[in-house]
C-alpha cells in the first residue's frame, strides 16, 4: 500500500463535472493499493494515519491527530502512486492490485476510516477525477511499507 497524506483546508473530487466528495480542514488521501495487500494491511494503515500526529496545537506544534481536531477524510484511489519508471519512459504498473480486490480493499479502507472520523467521503474508483484542494501549511505525508 501507499498512502499520501496532504493535510488541507479544504479539498474536493468532481466526475464528470459533479462533485462526489467534498471536506473541509482534514486529509486529503491519495491511496494506491498494491497487489499484496489486504484488510491487515488497512487496518494497520488506517490507524497510523488516524494517529498521525500534523495537525498544530495552541504552541503552533505538530502535536495534534485527525481525531483530535474532529478532522475530516477524503479518500481518491490513485493506482498511479505504483508507477514503476526502472526502465523506459512509459510506466509500469504490474504492482498496483488488480481492480477488483483494490476496489474491495478501497472500500474497506473508507469503511475503517468511518471508525476515527466523522466525515469520510470519496471519488469514484477507477473514474477519471478531478481533485481540487488548499493544501495546509503545505503539509504532505508518505507512507508506504518502509514507513509503517
């Protein structure tokens, strides 16, 4: 799995000229999921990420989680995060997990995030999506398995 974590003000998904997912000061999460994946890779995920300590307390220190400020979640699938560029100029992606079981992983990851936050919303898997946001501080966060 690999995650990017972009703490914002705001941020959105539209397909299709629609917006399908919207919140205010949170995470905007980036998720590619990989082929070895599975529901203990998420839930390991999603707690690390639930406890990540990025959001300023009253000293403007990163002391503080999603769950301490009552922070919201939007999640976009982003299989392009398994770019292997290693030979060439066009990208592999025979690491990303196959679109049923990284479908099924997807929706486990929003269901587990539902646990720590409020307010969890998303794109659309597998569509082409449009993401807009006001990244905060800037503040961005990898995580993949060398860092969990």
């Amino acid at each position: 799995m690999k995650v990017v974590i972009q703490r914002v003000k705001y941020a959105s998904v539209t397909v299709d000229d629609e917006i399908v997912g919207s919140i205010d000061k949170g995470y905007l999460i980036l998720l590619g999921i990989g082929h070895e994946d599975d529901e203990n890779t998420v839930d390991k995920y999603v707690k690390k990420i639930s406890n990540l300590r990025i959001f300023e307390d009253e000293n403007n220190k990163m002391n503080k989680s999603i769950i301490d400020i009552c922070g919201d979640i939007l999640v976009v699938s982003q299989f392009t995060l398994y770019a292997d560029c290693t030979r060439g100029n066009r990208p592999s992606f025979v690491n990303a997990g196959k679109p049923e079981m990284a479908n099924e992983l997807y929706e486990y990851f929003k269901k587990k995030c539902s646990e720590y936050v409020n307010k969890v919303e998303s794109g659309v898997f597998g569509a082409d999506m449009k993401v807009e946001l006001l990244n905060d501080g800037p503040v961005t966060i990898i995580l993949d398995e060398d860092s969990i």
